[in-house]
C-alpha cells in the first residue's frame, strides 16, 4: 500500500507509543521524519517540541501564560518539519508524522508538503487529529488515505497490521 496510513482516535489512546512501535518494526533507517512531544514542567504541559527521527529537536509552540494560548512557531515547521519530510521522501521507505493537527497546519509550507507527498504517493504513517478541522477533513476523504482508529481494544496489534500492510 502506498499513500497515507494515519491513527487517529482520542487523546491519550496511545497513537504515538504506536507509530513509535512502527518505526520499530519496519526500522529506523528506514524512516524519517518527526515526532511532536509534549514540553512539561513541573507536571504541566508548557508546549510542544518537534523530535525528528534523525535527533534533532526544536521548540514548536510554547505557552503564553497570561493569555492560556500556545505560540506557534511557524518558522520551525518551515525549516525542519518540511524539509525533513521532503529529504525523506526521497532517501526513506517510510514517511513518519506524529501528529498532523491544527499547530502543525498554521503553516502552508506543511500543507502543500502533505499534498506533494500524497500526490506522489509517498508512503506516509502517522497520526492525526481525531476532531473536525476543515483542511484535515478534506485530507481524510482522499483515496490513498487511509484512516484507522485506535482504541484500548487494538492498540497493542494495530502496530503489527500495519507492519503487515505495508511490507
């Protein structure tokens, strides 16, 4: 299959311990990309950082305490989100993006890059945001999309069906 695999479900269903599963079993070097990771202190949550599979990591939103809003950092997405999943669509078997969700999509950069990748079908898997937003709404409706929900009942073989599928 080649196209866009993506988990989605609710919060805290333990989609990206599964993609971390994935790239396990598929191998590392043979994906690339990124992992969004929540930024805490002192048991809350201050942000979000971008992890890519090769190390790097780099702030993507932090928390404006007077207002209880995040502060995206668009120019983190533009100079690592899209190059990493560009250059790995080109030298990688398998795209990972953990989570495609609304502060990832404040750029259009990150946009169009989905769209490249889909276009060329590229063999992405990932997880995305479980609610309605209207970009993703569309991205979800394309034909090489495919969307499965992860929920306390599969969680634990939804990482070896997908390791099949995509072998």
């Amino acid at each position: 299959m080649t196209g866009f695999i993506l988990l989605t479900g609710k919060q805290t269903v333990a989609k990206s311990a599964a993609i971390r599963q994935i790239v396990d079993l598929v191998g590392k070097e043979n994906c690339g990309g990124f992992f969004i990771e929540e930024v805490r202190e002192n048991g809350k949550r201050t942000g979000f950082k971008v992890v890519t599979l090769d190390g790097r990591e780099a702030v993507l939103a932090e928390l404006n305490l007077s207002s209880g809003k995040y502060k995206i950092s668009p120019q983190v997405i533009d100079t690592l989100c899209v190059p990493i999943l560009l250059q790995s669509s080109m030298i990688k078997k398998y795209i990972i993006i953990d989570e495609i969700g609304p502060i990832l999509l404040q750029s259009e950069n990150i946009k169009n890059t989905l769209l490249l990748l889909l276009n060329d079908n590229k063999q992405v898997i990932g997880t995305v945001y479980n609610d309605s937003y209207p970009w993703l709404d569309n991205l979800k409706k394309r034909e090489n999309v495919m969307l499965l929900d992860i929920n306390e009942g599969n969680k634990d073989t939804i990482p070896s069906v997908i390791q099949k599928m995509v072998k």
